[in-house]
C-alpha cells in the first residue's frame, strides 16, 4: 500500500434494487437512491479491493450533496491520504460521482488493514 494508491467501482441501482431496500428497511420506496447503499460502495472497495481482506472499518464520515437517481451508473473511489504502520491505520478519501460527474457525496475513512508499511 502506498500514499495515492486508489480502486474504484461503478454500479447503478435498479428500481427493484430500492424496492429491496424498502422491503428490509421497514421505509417507502425511495425516490432516489438511499444513502446507506452509496455508502456500502465504499465498504465494498475497502473489505475487498483496498487494502482488502481483513480490513476492520473503524470510522466513517460522509458528506452527500446531491441526490443519485435510480438506473444512474455510480462511480465510488477511496484514495490512500495516510498510512500509520506503527498503529495499522489507513486513512483514505472517498467519493462518488455520477455519469455526468456530479459529485454525490465525498469524506474519509478510517480503517485498521493488515501489512501496512512506510
């Protein structure tokens, strides 16, 4: 791992997929795609692309600033900002943009990764 190093995903959410989301939630069919589901783009690239398998997700905050429409091809992407190897620590920015380049929502995340070297 190093500082700058990123992955990323595109995924869009159908109609049934909020559906789903309604279902398991207990809420209405929403309108525009929940924030809880951007969200887990984000857990998603960090448990399984980077750092990856074993990662503990420690602390995430996010800001959303625009709202995401369902079938709208998504694109989340965590950027390594900080490595602290004496503590495993891994801090990265994430953010997610639609087709038009719209900036959904944007944050950090911390996390505590296995093989974390200077």
């Amino acid at each position: 791992m190093q500082v700058g190093q990123s992955a990323s995903i595109r995924r869009s959410y159908s109609r049934a997929d909020l559906e789903g989301f309604a279902g398991l939630s207990g809420s209405a069919v929403p309108e525009t795609i929940p924030e809880p589901l951007i969200a887990a783009l984000f857990s998603y690239l960090l448990g399984v692309e980077l750092p990856g398998p074993g990662t503990n997700y420690l602390k995430q905050q996010l800001s959303f600033l625009a709202p995401a429409a369902p079938e709208t091809e998504l694109t989340a992407k965590v950027e390594i900002t900080r490595l602290r190897p004496e503590k495993h620590l891994v801090d990265l920015w994430a953010t997610c943009t639609d087709a038009n380049g719209v900036l959904i929502c944007e944050g950090r995340s911390l996390v505590k990764a296995k093989d974390v070297a200077v």
